[in-house]
C-alpha cells in the first residue's frame, strides 16, 4: 500500500541517489605509491616531449646546415662552370657568303692563245677560241702556264685578271691551288725583267672579304660568338697565301700602302680568333711576319701604335684579347714591339684609359686578391697582359720604376693567393704568377751574375797592373844589389808568387 499511496516516488529508483552505492564509493582510497606511479608517468611524457622537440630542432638544424652547403657547393660547381665558359675563346668572323662576282673569260684575246693558234703544230692540237680557255686551264693546272710566262717575261692583263679571279672565287680546289701557285711563282720569281700588264690592288682584296661574309669585329664584345654561321669560304687559304707572297716582295712591288697594309696586320691577327681556322695556324703565322715586315723602319715606329690602338679597340674585353696577343708569336724585334703595344694598349682599356706606365701598375698593385669579391678572371687577364707587356728587355731596362713595381706585383699576388684558393680561376691565376716570377726571377739572378763577373774581371785586371808595377818597383828598387843572388832569389820568386795569384781570376775571366 506504501508503493501505491506515493506513485511518484522516483528517488528510489534512481541510482545516483542511492545511499548504498555512494557508501561503497566513498570507502575507495587511493594509495602513495599510485601517485607517484602518475607523476613519474607523466613527468616521462613531459620529458619524452621535450627530447622529441629538441630532435625535431636538431633535425631542422642539420636540414638547414645541409641546405646551406649544397647551396654553398652549387655556389662553387656554377663558379666552376663559369670558369669553363670563360675559358672559352672564338668568334665567328664570317657569316653567309654573298654572291661572287662573274668569272672573267677574257681568254679568248690572250696574245699567249693566240700565238698557240698561229703556229704551224695547231693543226694537230686544232686550238681554236672555243676551245683555248680549257688549254690555258691545262697549262695552268699542270704548271707549265707559269713557267712560259717567266720565260717569256711579261704576263699579259687577261690572264693575271683570270687567274687572280681563280684564286679568289674558284669553287675548283685544283684550279684555285694552281692559280695561286702561279701568282706566287710569278711574284717570287728572281728574274727581274718580268712585267705584269695589270697587278691586284687591296680594293679587290677587300672585296674578296666582303663575299667571304667576313665581318668586323664588334666594339660590344663577343655577341655572335655562339651564332650559327656558314664560317669562312674555302678560297680563304688561297687569299692569305697571296697576300703573304705580295708582302715579301716590296723591293720590286710596292703592292698595299701604308695604310692598307696596317688594316691587313689587323686582318690577319683577327683571323686567330676563329676556331674554324685553327688549321691555318701556320700559314696565318707566315702571313703576320710577312705583312709586318712590309714596312719600312721609319713606317713602323707609328703604324705600329695605330695597329696596336685598333686592336685594342676591336677585341673584346675577354680571353680573346689574351689570345689575339699570344697569337704574335714572333721572336724578332717588331713582332716583340707589336705584341708589347697591343698588350698595353688592351691593358689601359680597361682602366677607360685614364692610367699609363708605372701608373697601370699602381692600380693593379692597389687589388687585394684576398677579397672574396676579388674578380680572379680579370685579374688573369691583367697577369698575361702585363707579362706580354713588359716582355720587352729595353723597356724594363730603360725605366728601373718600372721593373721595380712590375716585382712587387709579382710578390703581391703571390703572397694573396694559394694553390688552394678553390675560387673561379685561382688555380689559372696561381700557376701563371709562378711561372712569370721564376722566370723574371731567373733573368734577374742571370743579370746579377753577369755584372759580379764584370766586377770581379775588373779587380783582377787592376790587380794584375798592380803586381805588374809593384814587381817592376821592386826590381828597380834592389837593382843595385842585383849581384847578391839571395836578392835576385828573393825578387824573382816576389813576382812568381803575385802572378801565380792573379792568374786564376785571369783564367776564370777568360773562360766566362
């Protein structure tokens, strides 16, 4: 009846409110030994936390470190590649050949054809003017042309025009080699009563270069150095070879002017700069010395500064310029005058030509190679620039500052760098201050050498006189006691022994 008599009793029923479950609740005691159990557990997850974010900042940091030294190593392997690329030299002097000028057939009024047509034999060889350019060609080609010429002395203007055409424009290799093989026979030729109704001037020289699509070299630098150009025209062997034959022969020819011939030393060295012509070398070499020995002395003095001034003006400020100096390989005087003026005159190029002589070297020795900002391609440059520049035995020895400074730039940039200095083109800079020192240093200790000998083949001469009068003094002095032999003993060995003693040096001196 209690249940029925409060139906909405809901207390009972709900366990939360039970008296018995929160009584057993209550009696639950947690123990010491737990707690420490939870804080040790959760002070090793604090630690384990710690030890994993500080792996986490240590892993970044060797990421970072790694990140930096294959940055720092790109840095170098791109430095190294620019190296190679700077080490690079060339330029395409020519581009697409242009259309060559009508091939000259004056052959059939050649007075040389048509005394071959007048004579008695032609009715077995039947020449007639159809026929008779292809029987010069023969004699040409066979070399029989050249040597009826020089027998005959004279070579008619028909056939110079022709075979000078030939050796310009001839797509025929044989024909264009034959043809320049007579032009050298008839200009080198001793005979001197020869004439030659018409000579090639350098206006159709020129024009040769300009179908050759030779180009000039370009004030801005090496722009088409990596353009696709046809390259030079085959006949181009042809043309050095007659330029260097008209050059050799000034005593009886006076072929170019002054003037002309300058811009074909300019020509000429140019032409080194084109890897396609690396295979002329030789001929290139031959055409230079000839060419530069076209003048005269009173000539020389000033095309030479003009050669030297275009050069300087034309070569880019690049490897190329080391290469267009080295190229005038020339051990006589002018060849030394002229690498020495081109040299200098590209070396005060880069400093706006505002510096000159000791004060060129002021500047260089002013460059801290120790400078990590230090551009060690320039200063390559500046090292072989200078050495071809001071190469000149006179100019040192005229100007002693000069020599002085030129050895403290020397021991600068020895003392500034290492051979294990890996920034771009250290080792170049390196290798090449080494080998111009112990070079200067040799013919310094050789000079130094050579004036101790003088000195001392100077004591010995006035010590040799010396002993001389001191020996004849004393003869005179113990003359009137000449019948003691103990004196005349003691005079005559007196001067045996100061011979003997000067006579060492003597023979040494000689010797040397």
């Amino acid at each position: 009846m209690a249940e029925e008599d409060y139906p909405f009793d809901f207390e009972s029923e709900d366990p939360t409110i039970n008296s018995s479950v929160l009584t057993k609740k209550r009696k639950k005691v947690i123990g010491l030994d737990e707690l420490l159990a939870d804080f040790y557990k959760e002070k090793s997850k604090v630690v384990e936390k710690e030890s994993k974010r500080a792996k986490g900042t240590k892993r970044k940091i060797l990421h970072e470190e790694q990140d930096s030294k294959e940055a720092s190593l790109a840095k170098l392997m791109k430095e190294m590649s620019g190296e190679e690329e700077n080490s690079q030299w060339g330029i395409h002097l020519f581009q697409d050949q242009n259309s060559p000028p009508s091939p000259v057939s004056a052959l059939k009024s050649c007075g040389l054809l048509k005394s071959f047509m007048n004579n008695e034999l032609n009715s077995l060889v039947k020449l007639s003017s159809e026929n008779g350019g292809s029987f010069i060609e023969g004699l040409l080609e066979s070399g029989w042309l050249s040597k009826l010429l020089l027998t005959c002395g004279h070579v008619e203007e028909s056939i110079a025009a022709w075979t000078f055409n030939l050796v310009l424009y001839s797509s025929k290799e044989k024909l264009r080699t034959s043809a320049c093989d007579f032009w050298c026979a008839i200009l080198s030729s001793e005979k001197e009563l020869i004439k030659i109704d018409w000579f090639p001037s350098y206006s159709e020289l020129r024009k040769a270069l300009e179908v050759y699509g030779f180009l000039c070299l370009p004030n801005t630098g090496a722009a088409n150095a990596h353009s696709s150009c046809r390259g030079p025209a085959q006949n181009i062997r042809s043309w050095i070879k007659f330029v260097t034959a008209s050059c050799q022969v000034r005593s009886k020819w006076s072929v170019f002017s002054t003037s002309e011939a300058e811009e074909l030393v300019e020509v000429i060295i140019c032409f080194f700069l084109d890897r396609q012509l690396q295979g002329l070398s030789v001929l290139l070499y031959e055409c230079t010395q000839a060419v530069i020995n076209y003048f005269t002395d009173k000539e020389w003095e000033a095309s030479c500064e003009k050669i030297a001034k275009s050069l300087a003006c034309r070569v880019p400020k690049d490897l190329n310029c080391i290469r267009i100096v080295e190229c005038i390989s020339g051990v006589n005087d002018r060849s030394k005058h002229l690498r020495s003026a081109v040299a200098y005159q590209i070396l005060i190029g880069f400093f706006d030509y505002k510096a000159a002589h000791d004060e060129v070297l002021r500047l260089l020795i002013a460059i801290s190679l120790k400078d990590k900002n230090c551009d060690l391609f320039k200063m390559y440059i500046y090292l072989v620039l200078t050495e071809n520049w001071l190469s000149s035995k006179k100019l040192l020895e005229d100007n002693p500052v000069l020599k002085e400074m030129y050895g403290l730039y020397l021991r600068n940039c020895s003392c500034q760098i290492s051979s294990t200095d890996l920034r771009s083109f250290a080792s170049k800079v390196f290798g090449r201050m080494h080998v111009v020192r112990s070079l200067v240093t040799n013919l310094m200790n050789f000079y130094m050498n050579v004036l101790w000998m003088r000195i001392l083949w100077s004591l010995v001469i006035l010590f040799r006189v010396a002993s001389t009068y001191c020996s004849f003094i004393l003869g005179n002095l113990c003359r009137p006691f000449w019948s003691c032999f103990a004196v005349r003993i003691f005079c005559l060995s007196t001067s045996k022994v100061i011979g003997t003693w000067c006579l060492p040096g003597s023979w040494v001196m000689a010797v040397f």
